[in-house]
C-alpha cells in the first residue's frame, strides 16, 4: 500500500464506520448491478496487463509500469469502439485507465 493510500485510509478509512453513510456509497447496486458486462472487461484489462509485464506473477497493479495514465486513456479513447492488437477494447483500456487515475487522485487528494 503506497504511502498517500495508508495516510488516505488513516483519514478517511476506507469506508465510512456509520452505516447511514455506508448505505449511501451502493457498490454493489450502484455500481455492479449498473455495469455488469463493462466490469469484466475492465478485469479483463487488468489480468491481460498484469501478464503482459509479469507472466510468471499473479494479478497486480504495477504502478511503476503505469505512470501515465491520462496520455493512454486519451490514446485509447481515440481508437474507441475498436479492438487492440491483444483483443481487448480500447474503451475498456479507457475505462481502466479511468480508474487508474481516479484511484490516484483520492490517494493523493482524498475525497
């Protein structure tokens, strides 16, 4: 866990403790349920790169491999509705890289 997401979780948590406010952050019916098809493939992302830049090791974000996440989203997002060279669609790329940046941006900023 990288230092920004440990000071992140010290502040905020992961989670709200108050389940009034637990109940307004829907993951499942808010977010799953919405996009079923679109998560898979952002998984799908997510398991391709992992074995293209490491093989022999199980599934994990390599931030160090992952620096520039805005330029490739805008890569992606302008061959969007295509599909790349390793049979994975740009705009789930644009999506995960989405994501990535999002994820970065609540570690360094918070909410």
């Amino acid at each position: 866990m990288s230092d920004s997401r440990r000071a992140y979780e010290e502040e905020f948590g992961s989670l709200p403790t108050n389940s009034q406010e637990r109940k307004k952050i829907p993951i499942y019916t808010g977010v799953m349920k919405y996009f079923p098809d679109a998560i898979t493939e952002i998984a799908r992302v997510s398991y391709i790169g992992s074995k293209q830049h490491h093989p022999d090791q199980g599934v994990f974000w390599d931030r160090d491999k992952s620096k520039d996440d805005l330029d490739a989203l805008t890569r992606h997002l302008m061959e969007a509705g295509k599909i790349d060279s390793d049979g994975i669609r740009h705009s789930a790329k644009v999506a995960w890289r989405a994501l990535a940046n999002l994820q970065k941006e609540l570690e360094t900023f918070g909410n």
